[in-house]
C-alpha cells in the first residue's frame, strides 16, 4: 500500500494553492507599495514554477505524489495529487503566468499609470493562480469546484476592470456564462454525491461504474457540459469570442493560456477516470469536429485581430477534444502535449497582439501595415508562435498534431475522418494567420491611430516598446521553441501520462492504496 503521508514530497503539494495566496495577503496590506507587490507577485511565481518543475520530476519518476490534507486519508478526507499530466499543465501554466505578469507590469495595465498601485490587479492575479494550482492538484469533485470558482471569482475582477460600455457587456457575458456553469457543476456534484455517496475522484471511479448505465452515461454528459462550457467547445463557445477580446491585453492572453485548458484538464481527468471506454466515443468525435471548423472559419470572418485569436483558440480546443475522443493511451497522449503547447503559444500571440496594438492604436488589420519595415523584431516574435500554432514542422504544434494523426488513423474509420479535419483546421489556421501577417507587416508603414478609448491609460500609437515587455514575450517564444527541441524527452512523459491516465491502477492505488476499491 502507498503511505501518502510519508512520501517525502507530498508536503510539496500544498504550496502551488498557499503561496499565491499568501502573496495576495501581502499585496493587499502592502497595496501602497507598487514595488513591494510586483516583487511578491514574481518570486511568488518564480517559487511555484520551481516545486512544479520538481513534482514533474518526481511523479514521472515515481508516479503520483498524494498529500492527505489534515491527516484524513482518501476517500474520506481532502486529497492532492499530482501526476505526470497535472505538474506539466501546473508548470507550463505558472511560467506562462509568471511571463505575462511581467509584460502587465511594465505596460501599467497593473495601475494604469497611476502613481499608486492597483489594490485588486496583484492579489486578483495571484489568486487566480491559487485557484488554477488547486484544479490542477485536486483529488475529488468539490474541491475541483473550489478551485474554479477561486478562479472565477478573481478573474471577474480582472476582466471587468477597464469601464468603457462595450468592456462592461463584454465582462457581463463573461460573468453570467461562468455562473450558469457553476451552477451546473454544483449541481451535478450534487447529482454524483447523491448516487454515490463520495466526490472523491478516485472514489468514484469504482463507485460509479457500479451505478446503471443510463445513470452513469447522464452523470458523464453533465459533466462534459459543466467543463464544456469552461472549455468554449462548440457549441458552448459563443461567450469567448466576445469576452477576451475585451479584457486588458495580458489579462486577455492569461484566459487564453490558462482557463479554457483548466476546463480541458478537468475533461480529461474525469472521463478517463470516471467514464472509461474501450472504444471512441462518436458524440465527442462530432463536438470535436464542430469545435474545429466553426473556430477555423469563424477566425477567417474577422477585422479584429484579438477576436481572430479567439476564435482560432477555439478551433485549437477542438484538436485537444479530437484526442480525447478517440480514447486511447496514444491519443489521450498527444492531446497532453497539444494542451501544453496550446498554453504556451496563445498566450504568446495575445501579448505579441498587445504590442501590435501599442505600435498601431487600433485592434483592427485592416487600418496596420508595414510593422516589417519599422518593427522587424515584432515580426519575428509574431512569425515563429504563428507557426507553431499552425502546426508547420518542426515546430512543437506539428509534433503534437502528428501525434494526434497517428493515433486518430490507428483509431478507426470514423477517427480517421476526423484526423482529416484536423488537416483542414490546420490549413484555415495557417491561412488565417498569413493573412494577420499580410495585413499587419506588409505594405507601406501607417501613421499610428490616437487610442479610441479615452478612458485607457495604458500607452497605445508608440513606437517605444519596453524591454520587459519584449522579454517577457520572447521568453514565451522560447518555451515554445524548447518544447520543439525537447519534443523526445515532453513525448515520452505524455506518453507515459497517456497510459497512467486510461489504465487508472497508477492514480487509484496512489490514492486509495492497494486495497482500495477499484
């Protein structure tokens, strides 16, 4: 049997969620002090980063890490539990979070230029970043609905904090699609207690498959609805495309990164666990096609160049969906290594986004031009993420998307139909972008817009870009670059991730221990 509480590294466990909000604590009493909290909030992140990188070691060497919180062993007490897939989200997550923390301070989104510093920008930040190590780490169902509503509730406040008419209905949206969704998910925590008597993950998964199948299969759809909707999958995905495009910029690439792939990770994790299946599941297999074409095509339809990225996030969701749904070791895999890169190179394309609108003054391709010729280095922190989430070899998007193609034509007739649509999406992608790139970089240099939103203080129509900026953007480019370099070493933990996470027996006798119920 598995003792969590001697493993020497489950004490670890509980700093990714008490860090940042210990940090939030010391930012709120030392609001007077900008410089204090942007201090806390980076080594707070720089400290996650590290035990992230440390459990992602020790779980793919040993496999999962548990940590009974207050001495109560699972199923009764609280458990945190991190395995391969939960501490490479978990660190690839913080360092992105970190980065773009960084670009929000030097463009004063942070505190707007003001002398003094935002009281709710950096406790709301680091807060947020509790919130997502708690959905990461989590090992039941109610504690998974804490952590999302931590996030939930710190990220109302940072996407409704600029107070034009058109960024409060945007934020309003946000706010009411996100409570409809806890709502839901309180619900179906309600639902699955009720039949089951325990919201303990690895609990429920033998407590679950013991209920009849038509109970089961209405707890599962409940749950792919709750976590659809954090997800933005299609048909659930009408509130994304008009929410961040709204949101300050960094605020704007932290959801992208972060959030929707929350949702995903949640997916994952309980359907695997939950609801497992020896062959593809159709219902996911069309959502996931749906999810791509519509993001695709609805990227192509658009002016703005916040609301493009958007909707090819969304597209992108699709491809993660397509490897779920095929619901084996091999496609669960790449979709592993899809979500890690798509929380890299999103982000990474929000803040290079940011800086085309700090250079230009407008959001809208086709009032640039000429950024080639006055900012080739914006150029080049736009081309190589474009790329990458094109999926154009060698890049870390191609190696993911091959995994997905391998595995979906292994699948099945109708998996490989669908590994056809990942080939279509891809091109719209790659078309997409090529055309932000005509519009923004070629052409004769335009006179920069004065901002058209009197009541943002953040600098826009600059040729100057500060350095921290510019590093914390190309720091995301090189992330993304090293998950290409290191695709061998990334593929092999996912692959293993792949395994753990459809044979079950690692993370249940992890929790449970060997004479758990399984």
């Amino acid at each position: 049997m598995n003792n969590a509480a001697a493993d020497p590294y489950a004490w670890l466990l509980a700093l990714p969620v008490l860090l940042p909000l210990l940090g939030a604590a010391v930012t709120v009493i030392g609001s007077r002090s900008p410089t204090l909290q942007r201090v806390v909030g980076i080594v707070v992140l720089l400290a996650v980063s590290a035990i992230a990188g440390v459990l992602l070691v020790v779980s793919d060497g040993t496999g999962p890490i548990v940590a009974p919180l207050g001495g109560w062993a699972a199923p009764v007490g609280i458990a945190l539990v991190a395995d391969r897939l939960s501490s490479l989200l978990l660190l690839v997550s913080t360092l992105v979070t970190l980065a773009v923390l960084v670009y929000a301070i030097d463009q004063r989104i942070a505190d707007y230029g003001r002398g003094t510093a935002s009281t709710t920008f950096h406790p709301m930040y680091l807060m947020l970043s509790a919130g997502v190590s708690l959905a990461y780490l989590t090992g039941d169902l109610f504690t998974l609905f804490v952590a999302f509503e931590i996030m939930l509730t710190a990220s109302y406040v940072l996407i409704t904090r600029r107070t034009s008419a058109q960024k409060i209905r945007a934020g309003m949206t946000y706010v009411t699609v996100s409570l409809l969704s806890s709502l839901l998910f309180l619900t179906a925590i309600a639902l699955v207690y009720a039949a089951t008597g325990t919201v303990n993950l690895a609990d429920l998964a033998g407590r679950v498959a013991q209920l009849p199948p038509g109970l089961a299969t209405v707890l599962g759809l409940m749950l792919l609805l709750v976590f659809g909707i954090k997800a933005a999958m299609v048909p659930l995905h009408f509130w994304l495309p008009d929410s961040y495009p709204n949101a300050p910029g960094p605020v704007a690439a932290l959801f992208a990164g972060l959030l929707t792939k929350v949702g995903f990770y949640a997916m994952v994790r309980t359907q695997t666990l939950l609801f497992p299946r020896d062959d593809p599941w159709t219902l996911l297999l069309v959502i996931a096609t749906a999810t791509m074409l519509v993001g695709a095509l609805g990227a192509l339809a658009q002016n703005d160049i916040n609301r493009l990225l958007s909707f090819l996030l969304v597209s992108h969701i699709g491809f993660m969906l397509f490897g779920l749904a095929v619901f084996d070791a091999a496609a669960v895999s790449g979709a592993a290594l899809y979500a890690a890169h798509h929380i890299t190179v999103l982000a990474t394309l929000f803040l290079v986004s940011g800086l085309i609108t700090r250079r230009t003054g407008t959001v809208l391709l086709d009032r640039m031009g000429g950024l080639l010729r006055t900012a080739p280095w914006l150029a080049a922190l736009y081309a190589i993420p474009a790329l990458t989430l094109a999926g154009v070899p060698p890049t870390a998007g191609f190696v993911a998307k091959l995994a997905l193609l391998q595995a979906g034509a292994a699948a099945g007739p109708w998996p490989t139909v669908v590994a056809g649509v990942v080939i279509v999406a891809s091109l719209l992608t790659l078309y997409a972008l090529a055309r932000v790139w005509v519009r923004v970089f070629w052409g004769a240099p335009k006179a920069a817009l004065p901002d058209d939103d009197p009541d943002d203080e953040v600098l826009v129509g600059t040729s100057r870009t500060p350095m921290p900026m510019f590093a914390a953007t190309a720091g995301l480019v090189v992330v993304s670059l090293a998950i290409a370099a290191f695709a061998g070493p990334l593929t092999a933990v996912t692959g293993r991730a792949g395994v753990d996470l459809l044979d079950r027996d690692p993370y249940l006798v992890a929790v449970l221990g060997s004479g758990g119920d399984r």
